[in-house]
C-alpha cells in the first residue's frame, strides 16, 4: 500500500513516544560500552567534564538544529535539504548522512551481535559447556560473527518494517524503561562492592594535566556519536513530529537522557574495572595502557562475573549483556530508518519493501566484515569520528547561511510560543552560525593533519 509519499508519512503517537525513541536512538554501544572506555582512557573525570561542555556547547545546539530541518521538510535527509533550499550541493550532505548511517550500522550490527552472542556465553560457561562458550566468544570466527549480525539486522528489520508508531514507538517505550531498570539496579549493586570506590575516585576526580588535543577530540566525536547528530537520524525522527511539540524542549530531554545514561554507565563501568583488577583480573595492555574496547567488555567484565560465580555470577552477567543488546538496538533501528525513509520519500517504495531492501543490502557488508574485523576501526574512523562531525559542520552552515537561523527559529516556534522574545534565540543563532562551525572546524582539522 502506502505508495504516496506526500501522504503515507508516519507520526509519534505520543510526546514521551518520541523522546524515548530519540533517547533510544541516542543511548547505545556509545553510552554503555564507548563512553566509560574512552572516560578510563582519558583521564576519567577530566573526560568527563570536556565531554559535558562538547555536549552542551555543540550536541544540544546541532540536536535543536537536526529536529527543526526535520519537522519543517517533513522528510528523509536527503529531501529535506532539496525542499528547504535551492542549493545543489546540499541534497549530497543529506546523502553523506544516510551513507554514514549505512556504514556505521554496517559495523554497529556486529559489535551489537557479539553483545547478544555474551548473553548466551554466560549461559554455557555456567553450565559447564566451554567448548560452545569459547566458540562464540571468538570474534575471529566469521561465521559466528555473521549469524549473530544476521540476528540482530533481522530484529531490526522487523521493527522498521512496522512503521513509526506501531514499530519504533512501541518498541523503544517498552525497551527503555526496562534497559534503565537493569542499569540502575547493577549500577547500585557494584557500587556497594568493597573496592569500588578505586574506580568511583578515577572517575570523578578530575586531573587537569590529561586534557590535551587528543583528549578533546575523542570528547567531540563521542558527543556526536552518542547523541546520533551529524547523519541526519534525528532529521528523520524530527520528520514524524508534530507541530505541537517543543523542540528545544525535547531536545533537550533527549541530550539529558544520553548525558544521564553514559554517566550511570561510567558509575557501573570504572569501579567493575578496578574490582575486576582487585580480583587479579589483567586491566593494562603490555604497554601499560588501558584495555579498552572489545577487551574490556567482552574480557575483563566476564571475568569479574565468573569470580563472582554462581547463580549471582550468572544474573548479572545475562543482565549486562542483556542491557547492551537492548541499547544497541534501540540504535539499529534508527540508523536503519535513517537509509529506510530515504527510500521510502525519494523512491516511492512501500515502508515494508523498503526496510528489507536497504537491511539486507547494509547486511551484505556486515557480512564482509564479519570476516575481516580489522575494517571496523576504519571505517569508524571514517563514518563516524570525521564522518559525523563533518555532517553536523555542514548542517550548520546549511542553517546559518542558506537556510537562515530566523527560518529554524520560526520552525520551533511551532510549540514554543515564547520563543522569540526569548535571549535563547539569539544565543541558539551565535551558536550555529559561528561558535559550533569554528569548533568543528578546529577539531576536526586537528584529527585529519594533527
Ligand atoms: N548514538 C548511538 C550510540 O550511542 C549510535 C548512533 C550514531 C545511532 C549515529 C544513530 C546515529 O550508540
């Protein structure tokens, strides 16, 4: 059905729907399993803190900025730019994003599989069966790694395939609550370990002397990675909002829950590390640097849960695994609506047809990489830490010169009556037009020649 795109867009049924499918899209493998490993890396506190102004200075300003494009064009990235100005060249910065987003779920889905595939190594390692544990903990064996990837592209699709309201909104409103129920309790649960304030210390105790350009840098590219800015997925998510909503409003419920999200990780993250090393756990690298990445949550974690042994041992680490692999595909789903809708307004393609068209072609490269997984550092590298900055840089000048700030402002006026006499408009515009684009600009000349 539904050939017409003008008129088969879906919408959020609810307020809290959205924004919990937005804090959905923007908590993930980011918040849970990146931020407390580059917060370990970095310094811990003084992360913490770059991290906080990047967010606030760049991530709620760019966010605002995504949802207004996205709620005035009513539509995917790609055509919201071509129905918002003339200009050639911004329909292909609409296009960079769903690349991004293409890329990125190329490789997210993979690192999402391993974390599924962990809650199923806890199971056999409680009951005795190594030989199946020590397979699927095996990130070398492609062929694990492409069935666990297959999984998590299949839930993924089907969800999309359900639309808006009736697929994303309802599964974000069920999966949020219960992901943030399991932090919380495992959070409290370590934190009254003996031995947890070691890491509680290192994580909030700031050390100013660990700030360097590097440190920023890894902040910036977080900041736009964890609240999923840069690739046009809350462009897409702004699009089935109503007029009624208060963007800066939701905006900014959004980033809180992100910001909120990582640090509770970073509560239950940095003591697990120094309780694992109390236990004899292996927490430096041969070097004498941290064992972040993979290492640290499919390594280091499993060890501590096995020390703790027994049916506890097991909970928590079924819980933990779990947990992931709620967040990651909350954030599937909205790296794969993003390529999705652009099919969909741009093709006239039926939602259903759509999402399994553009999943299975995003899983011909997963399967790629499955095999080699020595390309998703590279193509992080690419799609996401320069990739999504430089989709939030353009998205900026978009606004601050073509577009025009007065045109957004207008926009979110939409549900937010007071805003133009409100100091927020002018200090939104300072804000897109020069203090982000010079920032941006800055950092990211930094990672490509420094
Ligand atoms: N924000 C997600 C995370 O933290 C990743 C993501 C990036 C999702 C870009 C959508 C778009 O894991």
């Amino acid at each position: 059905m539904a050939t017409n795109p003008s008129t088969s867009r879906g919408t959020w049924n609810t307020k809290l729907g959205f924004i919990l499918a937005a804090a959905g899209s923007a908590v993930g493998l980011g918040n849970i399993w990146r931020f407390p490993t580059e917060t370990a890396s970095n310094g811990g506190a003084a992360f913490l803190i770059v991290y906080l102004v990047c967010v606030l200075l760049i991530g709620l300003p760019v966010m605002i900025a995504e949802l207004s494009i996205g709620r005035s064009s009513k539509k995917n990235p790609v055509g919201a730019f071509r129905a918002l100005s003339n200009n050639k060249f911004f329909p292909l910065v609409g296009i960079w994003g769903v690349l991004c987003g293409v890329m990125i779920l190329s490789f997210y889905t993979i690192i999402a599989g391993w974390t599924f595939s962990h809650v199923f190594v806890e199971i056999f390692t409680y009951t005795g069966m190594d030989g199946a544990a020590s397979l699927l903990s095996d990130f070398g064996n492609g062929y694990v790694n492409a069935i666990f990837a297959l999984l998590f592209m299949g839930l993924t699709i089907t969800i999309i395939r359900g639309g808006v309201s009736d697929g994303i909104e309802k599964a974000t409103k069920f999966m949020m609550p219960l992901l943030i129920l399991i932090l919380l309790i495992m959070t409290v649960f370590v934190l009254f370990q003996p031995g947890a304030s070691e890491g509680l210390r290192v994580y909030l105790m700031p050390d100013f002397s660990m700030v360097t350009t590097d440190l920023v840098l890894a902040a910036l590219g977080q900041a736009f990675f964890s609240l999923s800015l840069g690739m046009g997925a809350l462009i897409t998510y702004g699009s089935y909002l109503s007029k009624k909503e208060n963007i800066v409003e939701a905006a900014s419920y959004v980033t809180l829950a992100d910001v909120g999200i990582a640090f509770l990780a970073g509560l239950l993250i940095m003591p697990t590390i120094f309780l694992a090393q109390a236990q004899g756990v292996q927490i430096y690298d041969a070097d004498g640097s941290f064992l972040a990445g993979p290492a640290l949550i499919f390594q280091i974690l499993p060890q501590l849960f096995a020390q703790i042994g027994g049916i506890l041992g097991l909970i928590i680490g079924v819980s933990f695994f779990f947990l992931l692999s709620l967040a990651a595909l909350t954030s599937t789903i909205s790296l794969l609506e993003v390529p999705t809708s652009y099919v969909i307004d741009e093709h006239g393609v039926s939602r259903k047809k759509a999402a399994l068209y553009v999943g299975l072609f995003v899983l011909t490269i997963s399967m790629v990489i499955s095999f080699n997984t020595g390309l998703i550092d590279n193509i992080d590298y690419i799609f996401s830490v320069i990739g999504l900055p430089l989709g939030g840089l353009l998205i900026c000048i978009f606004i601050g010169y073509f577009w025009k700030t007065q045109s957004a402002v207008d926009e979110m006026k939409n549900g937010f009556k007071d805003i133009r006499d409100s100091w927020f408009t002018a200090l939104w515009s300072i804000f897109i037009k020069f203090i982000c684009p010079i920032i941006i600009i800055i950092i990211l000349a930094q990672t490509i020649f420094g």
